[in-house]
C-alpha cells in the first residue's frame, strides 16, 4: 500500500510543521493582580474572534509573574514605502516596538501602527490611535488557515479526480463519502434553483464555495482555534464573487425584471409612479441580497465561537464540582450543534447562491 | 439588552412556526420533502438573519 503510506507521510509533515517547532515567542508582561477572572475570559474571548499575525499554542505565568506566549510567528508584509517584510515574533504582542530597518512599528490593539524608538502612540478622545497606520497585507493566522484549506481542496479534488479515470468511473476511497454530497449539490442545489440548461456553469463556483466554507467552518471548531468564517472580510470576499457572478451573467430578462418588472402589461405613463419606488426597491435588492449572505455567514460563525468559548470560560468562573461539569457538558452539545451548524451554513450559502444565479439566468417565455 | 432579548423571542417563535410548519406540511405531502426541507431553511435563514441584526445591534 505505498499510497496510503505516501498520505500518511504528507499528513503527518504537514501536522508536524505545524506543531513539532513552536518557536517560544516570550513577551515580558508582568502579571496585573488586580484584574480578575471575569474580564481575563471576556479578553481571552474576543482576542480569539480575531485574526491575529501568529498562531499562538498557549500562554502562562512563570513564577517570576512574567507572562509567556508560545506562539508560531507568521510573516508581517507591510507596505511603507517599499515592502516591508519580518517576523511577527519581533512585535512581541504589542509588548516591545519591532525595528525594521530605520522603521518602528508596533502592535495595537491587533493593527501595526508606525511609531518612534520609544513606541509612543497617540490617542486621539475616542480613544483611537492616530499614528499612521501602513497598509498591511501580512499572512496573518486566517490567511494561513485559507491558503491551506485552499491546497487541501486542491489536492484531494485532484487526486479523487485521478481515482476516478483509474477506476472506470467508480469512487474509490474518500471518493465514497465525497461523491454523494457533489452529486447533492448538482442535483438538490444547482439544477432545481437555476435551471437544467445553464446550472453547469456556476457549478465550479456552487462546488468550490461550499467545500471551502465548510472546511474553513470545521477548522474553526478544532483546537487551533481560527476564526475563518466568523471574519467578517472573508464572509465580503465570499457574498463579493456571488454578486459579482450574478450581475456579469445576468440575462436580459434578469435587467429586464430589475428595471421594468411590469413590462407591457400597462402602459409607460402609469408606470412612471410605480416605478418611482419600485426601481430603487430592485437596485438595492442586488446589494442586500449578497449582503445578506455575508452578513448571515459571519454572525452564525461569530455567535458559535462565543457561545462555546464563554461556556468553556464558565468552567473557570464556577470552579465547583455541580457547575463546572454542567458547564462542560453543555459545551460539548454546543460543540456537536457547532458541527451541524458548519455543514448548515455552507449549504445555505450554496444553496441561496444558487438562487441567485437562477435570479441571474432566468429566461422568461414571452407571451 | 431587553429589546435585543425581546427580538430573541420573536426570532425563536417565528423559526418555531417555521419549523412547525414544515413538519405538518412534510406529514401532509412527504414526497414534497425535498422542496419543503428548501424552503424552511430559506425561510428559517431569513429569520434568524433579524436575530443577529439585532444581537449585534447591542
């Protein structure tokens, strides 16, 4: 079986150079006594709903009351007049000021600003910093976790496609489980919602979105603790293509419906106010209608890590035999309500898409 | 915080309704399954989008 061997041997590289080297990234911060648990958690929270430039393993106290990340730097790609490119290991949680060059930048608040050797940052009365901030185009924890969902698919598509020349046609291995849920969405998703002559033109998209987004959901649920989905860009970038894929292979009846929706059925003079509200209604039913998947992606992901991560918070509040386990049972069901929720949500993206495209590639038989 | 719980409510009574729904029309017509599962998710999605709206609106 050298194949499976040769499978093996790529996952486990690919798990070992994740997690064999975590560089030990320690960042001096001694230990407020004061602030108390409630607000550590709440802290430790939203700092996980966030993207962040490494993806840190754990953190603890030593004895000396120093607070020690171990994290795995990932590059900072700045552009500051010219590139500007180091190790996220140099920002040190926004703790120490990273020299570049003659530059200085410094985290805060999850965003590189430019600062002086001393790392002062103004603030202006709302409390936002106002140095200047340079354009930051850093392969941060999501673009890493993208970037290997995205070579995932690659290969696993590709090779499932191979098994399938070399076996006649018969879905061999993880072909078995795969076959049934692209075949769903040929056959429950795209040919009902947009129709048996065009649906295998936005099948590639309907495939890759659906796959992507459940993958990137499930690998928010695994211990490394991403937030993909739940990142309110990727969800735009996701809703961006549906809208833009919709509008560019719309029909004339599709612009038709938008900007004459009653067509000849009255004459143009007592459409005139008609179309005063109607029109605008339309145009803007293009825009909400992305926006709402992007919008609906984002707060089920969002909401699914904050309800499981203040559940799991709550075991350290309650420290009592009664709560603790309460608490960790309840986690566990959320985590089980989570996993069906990543399936559900990137069937309703695909599925909502479809409909859009089938909004896009309607032909009407004019009567 | 009272008006985002209260919009809770109305969100859970209205994917209940939904839900409800579904199930009556799936034990009228159960070779529809398909069409009807569709729609209630629509229709459930569509809802629970209000819900966030005003989660996040606190």
């Amino acid at each position: 079986m050298p194949l499976v061997l040769n499978k093996i041997f790529l996952i486990s590289a690919l798990v070992a150079t994740f997690f064999s080297a975590p560089k030990f990234v320690s960042a001096k911060e001694t230990a407020d006594s004061t602030k108390d648990l409630k607000s550590e958690i709440k802290e430790y929270i939203s700092h996980h709903l966030e993207d962040a430039y490494d993806f840190s393993l754990y953190s603890y106290t030593n004895e000396k009351g120093e607070h020690i990340y171990i994290s795995i730097p990932l590059p900072v790609i700045l552009w500051d007049n010219g590139l500007q490119i180091f190790s996220s290991s140099k920002l040190h949680h926004g703790e120490e000021v990273a020299r570049v060059g003659s530059n200085y930048y410094k985290l805060e608040h999850g965003k590189i600003y430019k600062t002086d050797v001393e790392g002062t940052i103004t603030y202006d009365e709302a409390h936002h910093a106002t140095n200047y901030a340079p354009l930051d185009l850093s392969i941060t924890k999501g673009v890493v976790s993208m970037l290997f969902i995205a070579l995932l698919m690659f290969w696993l598509f590709r090779s499932l496609a191979k098994t399938y020349s070399e076996n006649n046609g018969v879905p061999a291995g993880v072909g078995r489980f795969f076959e049934p849920i692209v075949l769903y969405i040929r056959d429950d998703i795209a040919r009902p919602n947009i129709g048996e002559k065009k649906y295998m033109k936005y099948m590639n998209f309907l495939l890759t979105v659906f796959f992507f987004v459940w993958f990137l959901n499930l690998l928010g649920l695994t211990p490394l603790g991403v937030n993909v989905t739940g990142n309110i860009a990727v969800t735009f970038g996701l809703a961006l293509l549906t809208f833009l894929i919709t509008n560019f292979t719309g029909t004339k009846d599709y612009w038709l419906h938008l900007f004459d929706p009653l067509g000849s059925s009255m004459k143009w003079y007592a459409k005139i106010p008609l179309y005063i509200i109607l029109i605008p209604i339309e145009v803007l039913g293009i825009f909400i209608k992305p926006f709402s998947l992007l919008i609906r992606l984002y707060a089920n992901m969002q909401a699914g890590h904050i309800v499981l991560m203040s559940l799991i918070g709550l075991m350290f509040i309650f420290k009592s035999w009664l709560g603790s386990p309460l608490s960790f049972g309840l986690a566990f069901a959320i985590s089980l309500i989570e996993l069906l929720v990543a399936l559900l949500q990137a069937y309703i993206f695909t599925m909502l898409s479809a409909l859009y495209f089938g909004f896009a590639a309607e032909e009407h038989e004019h009567h | 915080m009272v008006g985002a719980g209260l919009v809770v409510i109305g969100v859970g009574m209205g994917i209940g309704r939904i839900g409800g729904s579904a199930m009556e029309a799936i034990g009228r017509q159960p070779d529809a399954y398909g069409k009807i599962q569709t729609a209630m998710l629509i229709a459930a999605a569509l809802v629970e989008g209000i819900g966030f709206a005003a989660l996040f609106a606190v």
